[in-house]
DNA sequence: TCGCAGCGTATCACATTGTGGAACATCGTT
DNA sequence: AACGATGTTCCACAATGTGATACGCTGCGA
C-alpha cells in the first residue's frame, strides 16, 4: 500500500530528524532500503524542496520548507497563543516551569515552556514524550479513546523505577486521573522531577490541550503540589473558558 | 520520476497549507488527480501520522508530527539561538520591530520576530516572502549563487508602486547591496513600511540569515534608517562573530 | 604512486505497484 | 422520495518504482 509514498517519507523523517546533513548509503542503511531507492526519494525530496543536497560533500538535509510548513499546523493549534497570557501570569505565580502539552497517539508533544516567566526557546518545545510517564500525558490519556488507552496500557515501557509499568494500572491511574480532574507525576519520567496537571477544554470531547507546572523534587513536595493546585486549576479553567470551553475541571460530556 | 511519492507530498503540503481540515473531492480537485488517488495518499499520511482523519466529518488535516519534524529542522538553524540576545537588545535601543530570516530559494523565512523587544509569537514567524521586495531578503538574495539571483531577476512581482519590477534594476540592485554591505526597502512590499538589513556570517560563502529593523514610514525616515544602520551593523557583526564568521559586513571572500 | 574502499550517481530489464474509472455507501438537501 | 454531493472500495491494466550492477570520484593507507 502506497510503498513508495510511506518510504520516502521515512526519508524524509530521518533526515528532520537527524538534524545534520546525511548521506545516501547512510539513509539507505538505517532505513533498509537500498541505495538507489533512498538515491531516487531523496532526489525528489529536493526537487519538491523539502531536503537540500550539499553538491560539494554530497549530502542531504531537510530544508526550511518542513518547519514552515511545521509553522502552519501549529497555527492550527490556537490553544497556544489563547494560553500564552494565562501561563505567563502561571509561570511567575508559581516561579515552576510551566508547559503546555498536546497529544499525539500515545505521546505529548510540547508546544510551549516557560521558566521564570519567559518562553524557552531552544530544546525543549517541540519533543515528544511518552504520555503515560508524564502528568501532562496522563492528563490527555485520561480522556483519550479508548483504542489509544488501550494501545498505551500495552506494555508501557519504564523510565525510572517510578514509572507505571503494569497496563492495568496505568487505566486504573487514567480512571483516578478522569475522576479528579487532574494528574500527578512523581519521578515517573525523570527521577527527580515532580508535576501535576490539568486539562483545557474547547467543547469538544476531548481535552485540546492540557498545562502542566514542573519542579525538582525538592521544592515540588506532596504539599506544594497539593497548594499549587488551585493555582493550576484556575488558569487551566481561564484558557478552557477563552477556548469556548467549560470551566470545569472534568469532561464537559459523559464518555463511554 | 517518482510521481507517486511526489504527488504524496503536494497533499501534505496543501494539507499543511490550508490550515484547516479539508475533504478527499476537495483536495482531488485543487492537485489535479483523482478522488481514488488522493484518498489513498491520505490514508498513507494517516498510516504514518502526517495526517488526521476525522472520522465523523470524513476529513482531513495535518498532523502535529509534521509541526514536531519542522522543530527538528529549526533547530538545525542554530542562528537563531545564538543570535536571540542581540535580538533583544536590538529591538529595546531601536525601539523597533527587528526580525532575523533565512533565504530559501528565491524567498525570505521569517524565524524571529521582536516587537518592544519581545518575541512575537503568532502569525510573523514562519511566514515566505519573496525576496526581492525585503531588506533581509535583498541582502540574502545579494550573496546569493548567480542562478539563484537570475530565478529572482526573472519577472520580479510588483506588491506596491515602489517594487523593482525590472530584472536588471534588480541585479543592479543587489550589486550595490552585496557591495554596500547592507540593503534598505522603502515600501517596496507593504505601502508604508520601511526597513533596513544586514547580513550575519557563519564563515561560509553565503551569510546564513539577514538581521532586519522594520518600522512605520513615519518614524522609519531616511534619516532614522541612516541613524540605525551603525546600531544594526553592530548587531550583526556580534552575531556573526558567535557564529564564527567574519564581523564584517560583506562576504569574507570574494565571490564570481 | 598506486590501489583499495567508500561514497554518490547512473543505467536498465523486470514485475511489483500505483493507477483511474466505475460502482457503492452515506450523508444532507430538495 | 429523489437528488447531488460526499467518502470509500474494487479491479484489470500498464505505467511506475524496483534493486543488482556498473561507473566516476574522493580520500586514505600501503
């Protein structure tokens, strides 16, 4: 089913995602393909503008035109520039960083950071992130499809010893999740990392979006993260209510 | 050559463009191919998550993966990390928007844009203009490889009264430019603003960006443009350095 | 200096693969 | 109820993508 097309957008991953300039036999390898194949994708990845060709060391890299066109997805996500004030006023609250997550799948993508009141630039908007480790993720999977639960609670793969690992309980969390109306993450991604999360809502059934506040264990104790809360509900709620959804911090309609 | 693969990407990129979630008929129509062709391209991008599928309202739109792949390229363009402070201060002393681009063939990316010296996010940022009517992208197009400036000489589009229309007034144009060191546009693509450019140095034989100060026709006066240029210059010659390039305002070497 | 190993690129006969017309299923509208 | 528009599926055909092979080039080590 449309080989060639799913290849050379392989190709076209790779080379993104490389971040460096790559050569043919190098793609060709890691992408099993053989070197004609990756030879032939890449140079119709040139001629439609999408990778560049470095005649002098032969090689390839992805061009500007994926992040413009990047840029035009993201404008599709309005959440963000709804949100921007409202995290703003969060991130100087609360002197934690704050983030703003959407879903994807079974993983997070973050589409702004700030720490001390100030956007992040470089690094981290812009990664993905396995949902069921993160408060954000759990936030989003909490209301996501059944199909996609499903398809996270399989085999969730761990990244501290904190991280939930058992697909059973990675639903129950996602029920709890569902039923408080926000997440909680203690050392599950990173070990010494805490955060809890709340959702944003545009009426729709699932959360667009869902904001996060994130701090070394050491200050994000058990009872900064229960005061930071209110804090973190009540800019959750502002946004949804700015995106034309309920304020509330549970799901506007009754799911299956 | 590869048509299938090539006809995929123009429904990703239309699908990327439209910033908005679009039908398979629809779609069909606007590439020119058929409804069976266009569907099973879409289904390919679903399968590999460039696109999204609303099952409900049948349609389709982009993915956030594609936004994600552009981050990735983004962040290849390390200028714009190392060039973020000058920025900054940049825009305070001028007191003027100041934005940084890249050149892509015959058109001008926006990756950076400062409004009272802080960075704006919405709609600027990611945006192509054509070259040939920018400060930035006159300096960029100045450096540029000769066949790249004939493309750009070839029947430059008029935006405004003041556009150089005319391919050898172009070229001559980016003669002085590339001898000058800096290139200045007064209304030549929007009616009443002006700017002023200058090219940043990465050691290579083309400058990697151009540094812009834009403003309002009736505070960007000849004189004021005059009065910022040193300020400018200085600007970017401190990026260049960080960078590694020479500090000077032309090539660091002279080109055919 | 030579030869080799690696690269990117070009070629070509083969059959796998993508093709588009037509038919079908589902809508909302007339 | 009939229509027009949509998204979807099917299938025989051949155009299209395929990969082994060969070529030219560069840099490295013998």
């Amino acid at each position: 089913m449309e080989k060639s097309f799913v290849k050379g957008l392989a190709v076209l991953e790779a080379l993104a995602r490389a971040g460096r300039p790559r050569g043919v036999t190098d793609l060709a390898r890691e992408l099993g393909m053989t070197k004609s194949n990756a030879h032939r994708l890449l140079q119709a990845l040139v001629a439609t503008g999408f990778a560049r060709h470095d005649a002098e060391a032969g090689q390839y890299s992805a061009a500007p035109k994926l992040w413009e066109l990047g840029m035009r997805v993201l404008a599709q996500v309005e959440v963000r520039d709804k949100a921007a004030a409202q995290l703003r006023q969060l991130a100087r609250r609360s002197g934690e960083w704050v983030n703003l997550a959407i879903r994807d799948g079974i993983h997070v993508l973050f589409i702004e950071r700030l720490e001390d009141g100030e956007t992040v630039r470089g690094g981290y908007v812009g990664v993905r992130a396995p949902a069921h480790a993160l408060a954000t993720g759990k936030m989003l999977l909490a209301h996501a499809p059944a199909a996609v639960q499903q398809e996270a609670a399989r085999r969730p793969q761990a990244f501290t010893a904190r991280t939930i690992v058992d697909g059973a309980a990675l639903l129950a969390e996602l029920r709890r999740v569902r039923a408080r109306g926000h997440a909680s993450n203690r050392g599950e991604w990173r070990e010494m990392v805490n955060s809890i999360a709340a959702p944003i809502w545009d009426g729709g059934a699932e959360p667009v979006a869902a904001v996060g506040i994130t701090g070394p264990h050491q200050r994000m104790t058990l009872a900064r993260q229960r005061e930071l809360l209110a804090l973190l509900l009540d800019s959750a709620a502002a946004i949804s209510r700015r995106m034309g959804g309920g304020a509330l911090g549970v799901a506007p309609v009754a799911r299956g």
